[in-house]
C-alpha cells in the first residue's frame, strides 16, 4: 500500500483501528463534537418539556453518534456490516424522530420554537446522510478513500453535530425539577444520557490525538474522562441506587466504570506508542477498540435497566 493511501485512510479513521506505519497526522484539520450553538434555539419563554420525550431524544443523539462512528469505520475496515449497522441506525433514528415529534407535542401552537430548531436538525440530518451516501459511493467505485470525500463528509458531520448535540442539551435543562419529583428512574436516565455524550466525545479526542498530533485533543480527552468520573460518582452517590429495589443495578454501574477505567489505560497505550514512534500498531489500536466496545456494551446494560423500570 502507498503512503497517499495511508494518509487518505489516516483521514477516515475517527473510531476504529489505525494501521501501523502510516506517516505522521495531517495538523491542518479537527475532530469536530457537538458544542457549536445551533442555528435556532426554543425561545426561553416555552413550558417545561416532558421527560419522556427528552429521553427518546437523547436516545436518538446516541445512535446517531454510533452511525458517525460505523460511517468511517465501513470504508476502513470494508466490511459491509459496518455500512449495514449504519443503515440499521438511521432506521432506528427515523423511528424515535417520529415518537419525539409526538411526545413532545411538537404540533402545537406554544412549541412553536422547539419545533423550528427540531426541523433545523433534521435538515443537518437530511444533509449528512445524502453525504454519506456519496461517501460510499466513491469508495465502492475502486474502493479508495480520497482526502476530498472525507473532507466534504466531515463538514456534513461538522453541520450536524453542532446543531443535534446542542439541541439535546438545551432540551434536557428544560425538563423541570417539579416533573422529576416522582420519577427517578427518569431522573436517573437522563443522566446516564448526559453521560454518554461525555464519553463519546471522549473516544473522539482520542483519535483525534494520535490522527493530528495536537497535545489539545490528548487533554480535552482526559478532560471527558474525567468528566464522565464526576457524573459516575454523584449517580452512585445518589440516593436513587440506596433503594432496595435498585440495587441490582449497583453491579451493571460497577462493571460500567470498571470498562471506563480499562478503556482509559488502552487509550494511555496508544497514547505512549504514538508518542514514541509516530504511529499507532494495529494491536494497541485493536485494544483500544476492544475496550470501547466493552464500555459502550456496559453503559447500554445499565441504561436499558434503568428504562426497564420506568
């Protein structure tokens, strides 16, 4: 394999396995993460929102984070179950867009905000599908990545993480403490989304790191690690797992942080590896991803108990 195919998969890779001997990161590009301020926002004077159309919706921001990742996995590993999983995962969005339409009751007059800003994601998220689509296309033509289809794609990613992410937030601070009162498994749930989007982004710096060489992406990972502790840390210290009905959940939280902290250790591997040699072997990367997967597998047990019991 050349070193231009090296470098034009360097590009696509984002959360999957880097290959060893690939020259050293491009430093003219970024990973991008939800935290641009979205192009319309629910205007402040808008009623609290019901909690359980803010769990359908930060369920539909997690699986439209894992079809990014399966996106520029397909083209890296070329293996069609990965464009399968994707296709899979927009379904699903599809699915829980139309339950949150509803939920949240969109169609009336004093939602009128919510829905303008809903309608701008889902336009970002007509945008990034038709530019995957592209992006596959051009790979299956003589499976070859090409620097410009993961430039043009990561701007579709860009356009709509930056508006979704932002959205999900702003939609979970307005559900009230009032209508949590009763409802802890909500409550509970809820911060087990807030979570994910920490984690998430999380695995992306990591990538980010060992793909662009800036010191900045390697921090801010840490940073999200770290973050995800402190969340960690006060749900178990809640009172919502004291209960004698939950605690059965105590031992899915445990093997949660458990994955948390090994996936942190296979990320200081690649880490050092990258910074000793400039590029990242095919096993420490594949332990890596090993440990992500063992860690989203454990925060998918704990949230389904949790919405089991609501």
């Amino acid at each position: 394999m050349s070193i231009q195919t090296f470098l034009v998969i360097s590009l696509a890779l984002v959360a999957t396995i880097l290959f060893a001997g690939c020259i050293s990161p491009p430093s003219g590009s970024e990973l991008v993460t939800p935290t641009a301020t979205p192009a319309v926002t629910a205007s402040p004077e808008e009623a609290a929102v019901p909690v359980d159309s803010a769990i359908t919706l930060g369920r539909m921001h997690g699986i439209m984070m894992e079809a990014i990742e399966e996106a520029l996995a397909y083209p890296v590993l070329n293996e069609t179950e990965e464009k399968s999983d994707f296709e899979t995962r927009l379904a699903e969005f599809h699915v829980l867009a139309d339950r949150f339409a509803v939920e949240a009751a969109l169609d009336e007059p004093g939602n009128a905000g919510t829905r303008e800003a809903f309608d701008s994601v889902l336009a970002r998220h007509g945008e990034f599908v038709e530019a995957a689509d592209t992006f596959f296309i051009a790979y299956e033509t003589d499976w070859t990545v090409r620097t410009e289809d993961v430039t043009v794609f990561e701007v579709s990613i860009d356009a709509f993480t930056s508006e979704f992410g932002p959205f999900t937030k702003n939609y979970f601070d307005r559900v009230s403490e009032a209508d949590l009162d009763d409802k802890d498994h909500a409550r509970s749930a809820l911060a087990l989304l807030s979570m994910h989007r920490d984690i998430m982004e999380g695995i992306e710096e990591a990538f980010g790191y060992v793909l662009l060489g800036d010191s900045e992406e390697k921090d801010e990972f840490f940073q999200k690690m770290q973050d995800f502790e402190v969340a960690g840390s006060a749900f178990v210290d809640s009172a919502y797992l004291a209960k004698p009905e939950n605690s059965e959940l105590l031992n899915s939280y445990m093997t949660m942080m458990d994955a948390r902290d090994r996936m942190e250790l296979a990320a200081s591997d690649m880490f050092d590896e990258y910074e000793k040699t400039g590029a990242v072997s095919t096993g420490i990367a594949m332990a890596f991803e090993i440990e992500v997967d063992s860690l989203t597998t454990a925060y998918d047990t704990l949230l389904e108990e949790v919405l089991e019991k609501l």
